[in-house]
C-alpha cells in the first residue's frame, strides 16, 4: 500500500498533502479529547533494535517471573510490525485516572485493605478500549473522506502483546521513568495507556525528555526492593506482580512486605514528584474509586465466597484474579495486621478447599498468635 507521506516527497504537490495531514493530525486529537483521552502521539511501527534488546535481556533474566506469555509472545513485543506487518504508525493515547486522595493515606489501617487506584474504579479495558473503537472508527472514516487513505487499523490497552510504555515515550506522552512506568509533565504516574496502530504513514510526535534527574524517590519507597537498578523492574519481586500475576503461595521472604496491600501497589507511584502537575479535572467519571473499595475492611473481605466475591468486584479488574487469589491477598495482609481479633476470620480458613488459600491462612494464624 502506498501512503502520502512515504510519497509525496517525490511530487511537486508535497506542501498540499503535508497540510491535509497535519489538519488530519490536528482533528484526531481533538477527537480522541472529547473521548476522554487527555494525551495523544504518534510514533513509527518498525523496530527500535535498543529497545528490543533491552526486553530480550530482561526476559533472559527471569525478570518477568511467571508471566510465560511475555516470552512466548516476545517476537511480537519486539516491534509494532512484528505484530502486524502493515502498520506504518502507531497513535498513543492515555487517559488519566490521577486520584483525588493520596494513596499512601491507608499505610497506617492495618485493619483495611489497601487497593490500587487504578482498580477502585470500573474495569479500564472496557472503558479505554471503547473510546479506541471509536476513534478508530473516526480514523477510517475521515481518512477515507479526506482523500488519505484508506485505512485499515487495529486498537490495544494492555491485553495485547504490545510494548505500551516505550511506544508511548517514543510518541511523546511522557518518558518511562525509574520505576518504569510513564511519567508525564502534566498527568503524573497516573495514565491508562491505549494504542491504535494504522496502515496510515503518520507525522511523527517528538519523544519525550527523561525528566527524572538524580531522584530516586520511587526506588526507596519500595517495599520489597524490585528494583536492582533505576529503569529496572524485577517483577518477582514486585507487590502489584504478585498480588495481581502470581498464581501460588508468596515467597515467605516477601509476605511481610506485602503490608495490607491486597491488590496491586501504588507507592512508587504515588511517591513520584511530577504527580504534583496531575490535575483529577482529567480523570473520568469511570475511574472514581467506589465506595467500598476506597478502604474496605479486611474482617469483611476474608468471608467472601466465590459467589460474593463476583458480585462485589462485577465491573472491576480485580474479578480477573479470582476469589482464591484475592483471599489470599488478604490473609497475608491479615497477618501483617498485628490484629488478633481477625483470627475469626481466618481460622476458618485453614481448610480452605484451595491450598494456596490453606498455607495463607496457616502462615497469618502463626503471625497473629505469636
């Protein structure tokens, strides 16, 4: 397929067709805007061989844990076109969900469960993805009438094996920090990210501009030390990795540093200067935490069944992870409580059908009892 911009160079009409796509650019994002997406850019789709290499010695060192499928699917990570040879650009999209409480405030509850931000909301896939569909309609569309294309697109948010963070700093949201997650000037550490990759060949955004100096807040505000290196992320060792992606019991090493977080972790997010500049005016209705899962009782949590725990958590990515993984989130939360009085909630858990969820609750009794 030919696209003006790969060749128009060649044609005494280039100016013409430069303006047709910078008014296309301009549009789109004022589009994607009134969708909710409050960051927008555009990178290429071919290989950055760096980058590539970079999560080639990640994985050859482990660091990704369990998470088999980001090495079985690792020749379609290493670029865009290795995963869809067509795409000439990739649109990198995000939408803020910047918290209006800190979310550090429940450090001191031991009673309660500490939630990530992003998840005390509804499920962000369903909200992102049906804001890409959208534009992705509006691409083909308007491509089509303006005499650009056609189109032919495809759309992502973090289910896809898409290197997200490092297309997104390539497009110019924002760089990927010490903790390796985004960091924007004005949206913080708080961006759900989305992509729409295009047989479009695109004006390129500029990239962004590490930003993070000799600060090393993130990596001291860890609890259990994931971070051998700044902009290296051992995930074994991370709290949202394992309360989220680990399937069996926690190593006993890292429960301790686990506190009362039960799903995911914010704290080198939350710790990050820039985060200052987040303004919640950007955060969408979706995003705003439920009542019940801003700082909900772990006595109460500990007696779901699977039957309460789907009704409680329905429209919520904590539902993907399922009640035995969940409880045992908060079984070691428990045990980290110091509160004796939640031993009626845990004893009975012991013989839990799950062993997984059995050997939480025996090693929360021993913490309490002791």
């Amino acid at each position: 397929m030919q696209t003006p911009a790969s060749t128009t160079s060649e044609r005494p009409c280039a100016g013409p067709v430069k303006t047709t796509l910078s008014a296309f650019i301009h549009d789109l994002e004022a589009e994607a805007r009134t969708l909710g997406f409050c960051a927008f850019g555009v990178s290429g789709a071919t290989e950055d061989g760096a980058r590539a290499d970079r999560l080639g010695a990640w994985l050859g060192a482990g660091m990704h844990g369990t998470m088999e499928w980001m090495e079985t699917r690792a020749h379609h990570r290493r670029s865009p076109q290795g995963l869809w040879p067509e795409a000439q650009s990739v649109i990198a999209l995000g939408m803020s969900y910047a918290p209006s409480a800190d979310p550090l405030r429940l450090a001191g509850a031991p009673q309660t469960g500490r939630i990530s931000a992003y998840a005390q909301g509804a499920d962000y896939h369903d909200t992102v993805k049906k804001a890409l569909k959208h534009l992705a309609r509006w691409i083909v569309a308007e491509a089509e009438r303006r005499g650009i294309g056609p189109a032919a697109v495809k759309v992502f948010t973090d289910t896809a094996p898409v290197m997200e963070k490092p297309l997104a700093a390539q497009a110019g949201l924002g760089w990927q920090g010490k903790h390796t997650n985004m960091v924007s000037r004005e949206h913080g550490s708080w961006l759900f990210l989305g992509e729409i990759y295009t047989t479009l060949d695109l004006p390129r955004s500029a990239p962004a501009r590490d930003r993070c100096g000799s600060c090393r807040a993130c990596q001291d505000a860890c609890p259990t030390a994931a971070f051998p290196a700044p902009y290296r992320l051992d995930a074994r060792r991370c709290v949202s990795y394992l309360t989220i992606e680990h399937k069996g019991p926690v190593p006993e090493g890292l429960r301790e540093g686990l506190g009362n977080r039960i799903y995911g972790c914010d704290d080198c997010l939350a710790v990050c200067p820039w985060n200052k500049f987040a303004r919640t005016a950007h955060t969408m209705k979706a995003f705003l935490p439920r009542a019940e899962l801003a700082a909900p009782e772990l006595a109460d949590l500990l007696t779901l069944d699977d039957a309460a725990f789907r009704k409680l958590f329905s429209g919520s990515p904590i539902k993907r992870i399922g009640r035995n993984r969940f409880v045992r989130n908060c079984l070691y939360a428990a045990g980290n409580s110091k509160r004796p009085d939640l031993l009626a909630q845990v004893e009975p858990l012991l013989n839990d059908p799950d062993p997984v969820v059995a050997d939480a609750a025996q090693w929360a009794a021993q913490k309490l009892t002791t």
